[in-house]
C-alpha cells in the first residue's frame, strides 16, 4: 500500500513540473471558457483600433485568442508573462507552421515579425493588408509543436483555416527543428512591427507610421540584436530544461517505484 501511494505521489510532483498540455484546435471562444485566474501580465480588454493577446495563456502552450479577425489600422499586442520560461511571437506561414518566415529576395517578399524569446515584456504588430493571413508561431523549442500557435486574419473555410494550420503545427510534434534565438525582426507580412518588444505597448501613432514603413521593410528588413533579451532567453530557457530535467528525474522514480511494487 506504502509503495502504492508512492506512486501516486511521483506521479502528481512529474505532472507538475511543466505547463499543461494544449487544448486541440478550437475557436477563440473556447479557449476563454477556463475559470482559473490568467498569469500576469494580464492583456487589458480590448478597445477601438486595438487588439489583445495574452501569450502562454493560464501557463498553457497557447496564445489567448489565438485566432483573430483584425481590420487595416489595428494594433496588435502581445503580453509576455514573466514566469521563469520565455516565449516568442515568431511570424511563419501556412505551409511551414514552425518555421520563421525569412525574406524571399527572389520573390521581393519581406521577411517577417520575431519577437524573440521574451518575457514580462509586450510586443505590438500593426494590420496593413487584412486580406493577408498572419501566422505565427512561439519558437520555443518543443512549443510550436504542442499547439502554440495562432492567426489572424485567417480563411475561414477551404483548406487553409486556423483548425487546419494548428493540426498541420501540432502533427510536426518533436520533430520541430530548433530556431535561432538572439534577433528581433521588425517588418512583416500583412503586419508590420516596427520596434522591438519593451514594457510598454505600442501608441496610438504606431499604426500611421508603420504602414509607411512597410516598403522600406520589404528591401530594407530590420535585425535588432537582443542584446537586452537574449540573457533572459538564454536564463530562461535554461529555467524550461530545468523543468524538463526534473520532470524526467520524477518520471524515472515514478517507474523504480513502480518496478519495486511489482516485485515486492
């Protein structure tokens, strides 16, 4: 009965250890329907002009909404938690869910949005062509994979809809190739972020300039070394393998205990 309850006990302190896993494809309003209290920051309601979003929502591997319809002229926020593991807003594509989306000199295509790895910070995109689909992705190792995903703008029928890229997403798993870390990419495709995250949301005058920029994003796309965030990342991320580690520790007492009730 002592090695029994031992069991249950390993079994609840490995299931603690990381976030919990994501929901499956769902519309917005779905994800929103949990009681428990959201991680701070908090992404404020949404009013004219702006949108809202949390990131690593209720410590889970979604964004909250994570599929969005957004007019020309809306901002777009994004609100890190700080809570010892770093996310990323990473624009990717439809086809390549994981996958940040570099420039396509060939194609005269920008390159777009990253965020890079961050926490308790905020990170703003402005709509400039809502015809456009806006996927995006968090390139944390692992994360994109389990479902962390979302879109704006996204078809909603045919095969390209929000359900069907967040299935294409969680059916690359553990097979997502790790990403480089250490660049915010300003620019974008169908939005534009035209300063790397802060503390602080992007201002109202945002949306007027960045639409301007938005040409000069396409020849010119902008790398704004991290120089801020990328210890954090690398801290935090280290924090996550720390997370991991103990999780598979738990894991292998949970199965000794286990052997040693069998064989008792």
């Amino acid at each position: 009965m002592q090695f029994a309850l031992s069991v249950l006990a390993l079994s609840a302190v490995a299931s603690a250890q990381i976030y919990g896993p994501p929901p499956g494809p769902a519309s917005p309003a779905s994800s929103s329907s949990s009681a428990a209290a959201p991680a701070v920051p908090t992404a404020p309601p949404d009013t004219p002009g702006f949108m809202n979003i949390d990131v690593a929502f209720q410590e889970t591997f979604t964004f909250h909404p994570n599929n969005i319809t957004a007019p020309n002229g809306t901002v777009v926020t994004f609100y890190f938690p700080a809570n010892g593991l770093s996310h990323s807003v990473t624009q990717s594509s439809f086809a390549d869910p994981c996958t940040f989306l570099a420039a396509n000199t060939t194609a005269g295509t920008p390159n777009g949005f990253d965020s890079d790895l961050q926490q308790g910070v905020q990170f703003s995109i402005t709509i400039v062509n809502e015809s456009q689909p806006i996927w995006f992705h968090c390139k944390q190792l692992l994360h994109c994979g389990m479902g962390m995903v979302g879109a704006i703008n996204a078809p909603t029928t045919g095969n390209n809809t929000f359900t069907n890229f967040m299935a294409n997403a969680m059916a690359i798993g553990s097979s997502e190739t790790t990403e480089p870390t250490g660049t915010v990419f300003t620019g974008g495709v169908g939005a534009i972020a035209t300063a790397s995250p802060s503390d602080t949301a992007t201002a109202a005058a945002g949306s007027g300039s960045s639409s301007s920029g938005s040409s000069s994003s396409t020849s010119n796309p902008s790398q704004v070394p991290t120089s801020g965030s990328s210890t954090p990342s690398t801290s935090s991320s280290s924090a996550g393998a720390t997370r991991l580690t103990a999780t598979s520790g738990a894991l292998g007492l949970l199965i000794a205990a286990a052997s040693m009730l069998v064989f008792a």
